[in-house]
C-alpha cells in the first residue's frame, strides 16, 4: 500500500514536473511568437512609413523637376533675347566704329585745312568769313547761272522760231559753259557719241570744240540728239589730231 502510495505520488510529482516543462515551453513559444508578431508589425508599420515617404519624396521630386523645366525653359528665352541683344550691340558698335572712322577722317580733314588756313597767316574769323563770302559767290553764281541758262533758253528759242520761219542755218547757241566727254569714236565714218543730251542742253547743229589737256583736236557738230546722249560728226576742216574716248568737249 505504501508503495503505491508512493509511487502515485512519484507519477503526480513526474506529471507535474512535466506539465511545467510544457508550460514553461510554451510560454517561451508565446513570448517568442508575440515578439516576432511585433517585429513583423514594427517592420510593416516601418515599411508602410518608409513608402509613404518615398511617395512625398517623389511627389516633392517630381514638383521640383516642373518648376527646374520651366526654369530652363524661361533660361533658354533668356539667353535667346540675351543673344539677340548682343546681336544689336555688336551692329551698333560696328555703326558706330564706321561713324568714328568717318568722323576721325572727317577732323584729320579739317585739321589739314585749318593747319593750311594757319600757314597762310589766316585767323578763324578770316577763314569764317572767307567762307562766308566764298557761299554768298557760290550762291550768287549759282542765281546767275540759273538766269543765264533761263536766257539762253529763251535765245535759243526765238533763235529756233527764226531759224523756223526764215530758214537760216547759222551756227546753233548751246548753253554757256556746256561740257561734255567722248563716250566711242567711229574713225571711218568720223563721227562720236557724246554723254551729253536734250537734259543738259545739247541740239542739233550745235558746235563743240574737243580738247585734250589743253590741246585743241578738232571740233564737232552735233547731228542727233536724244536725252542724255548726242551723235557729232568730226568737222574735218577743223582737225588737228585724232579724237578718242575720253577726250572733253566744250562750247
């Protein structure tokens, strides 16, 4: 009896001890279950926040690269006007080193002059006043030269009226002081073609003597007249050399 006794409670003792093995085991399953549950939901909740931040942070990217295109885009305008503008710089400081260049020939110039002017013992006010008196001559020479020209077109008209009614192929008045040069000679037919026309005076049967540096050549008559051109036939009792391209004519 005792040995049952004993051995009963030897087995409840085993049970028990057995049963805090297990307990103690799957206590420790618990606690460690329970802390992987938290790192995994740590690691989750960690994720969870790291992805929203990578959303802002791209969102936040993705803001600064819109405003880094418009900002270049606004820097290629930039530099485009900037372009252009030194473009109109470089224009106005090439017109305005032509101007420079034109305005210091301009004073060297007038330097030479006035150094001429200080040479023949002139002062500012005798070459202003020369000058003066030089552009009252200029002026007064020129209303004489437009009344000479209005006379002689009045001449030269009651002279063709004349010649018209009565028939008389005397010698034709040209204007005083006409000028002109040999533009082609026709050596076998002894005729020229003159740069000189109705626009500065010419007419028919006028006479015009060629000189060449002084030297008298001959003398023409004019056949043909058009507006700025005239054809002259050589006067061949008049030649004293021989006509060329060049050479002037003058009445």
């Amino acid at each position: 009896m005792n040995i049952f006794r004993i051995s009963l409670i030897i087995a409840i003792l085993a049970g028990l001890g057995a049963g805090a093995v297990t307990f103690f085991k799957v206590q420790d399953i618990i606690v460690t279950t329970r802390n992987e549950r938290d790192d995994w939901h740590k690691k989750d909740t960690d994720e969870i926040a790291a992805h929203t931040k990578t959303k802002a942070t791209l969102k936040t990217t993705q803001a600064k690269l819109d405003t880094t295109e418009k900002e270049l885009a606004q820097t290629k305008t930039d530099l485009d006007n900037a372009n252009a503008k030194v473009a109109e710089l470089d224009k106005k400081s090439t017109d305005l080193q032509a101007k420079l260049e034109t305005t210091t020939g301009e004073r060297d110039d007038a330097q030479q002059k006035l150094e001429a002017w200080r040479i023949l013992g002139l002062s500012p006010e005798e070459i202003k006043a020369i000058i003066a008196d030089r552009e009252k001559a200029r002026k007064a020479n020129e209303a004489l030269m437009g009344e000479n020209k209005l006379l002689v077109s009045q001449v030269n008209e009651w002279k063709k009226r004349w010649n018209d009614f009565f028939g008389d192929q005397g010698p034709v008045l040209l204007p005083t002081g006409l000028r002109g040069k040999v533009l082609a000679v026709d050596p076998k037919y002894d005729f020229v073609v003159l740069d000189i026309g109705e626009d500065q005076g010419a007419k028919e049967r006028g006479e015009m003597m060629v000189d060449r540096d002084g030297k008298l050549l001959g003398k023409v008559r004019i056949k043909t007249v058009s507006k700025d051109r005239s054809i002259a036939n050589i006067l061949p009792n008049w030649k004293r050399g021989e006509i060329t391209e060049g050479d002037e004519v003058l009445y």
